[in-house]
C-alpha cells in the first residue's frame, strides 16, 4: 500500500484492547468524511472490533489484511 491508498493513518501497534478502538475513535474525526484513514495494530482482537465500530458508527472497511503479526484495516469514514 502506498500514501496515495489512504490519506491518515493510526498507528495502534503494541496497545491492546480497548486503547485501539478508542485511539480510532478520537482520530477518525480528524478525517474528513469520505477519506480513508489506515490503522495498523497487533492486538487481534481488533479484527472483532473494528469491524463492528465501522458498522455501529456508519464508516465503511474498506479492507482488512494480515501482514505478520500486525493488522491492517482501510476505513472509509462515513458521514
């Protein structure tokens, strides 16, 4: 993935439930609607729960990809 996939990104490696989803919370904000925020984590409880904060909060998973020991999420932020 290049800077051109995605236009923020959260770096979540190292933390573990619930620091992720509350890190991606506060930073989605940040991201105009429409734009794509990428975040990398290590905890793998993030692929339950980020999935359903996109779903609760009406942003979009764009996609979801294992690389080693992190996990990559694509979010389209919703309106």
């Amino acid at each position: 993935m290049s800077t051109t996939d995605y236009d923020a990104e959260l770096d979540a490696c190292g933390l573990y439930c619930p620091e992720p989803v509350m890190m991606l919370h506060s930073r989605i904000s940040d991201v105009a609607p429409g734009k794509i925020l990428r975040v990398i984590a290590t905890d793998p409880s993030t692929t339950r729960d980020i999935p359903r904060f996109c779903q609760f909060l009406g942003h979009e998973l764009v996609s979801h990809v294992e690389q080693g020991d992190q996990f990559i999420y694509l979010i389209r932020r919703g309106e």
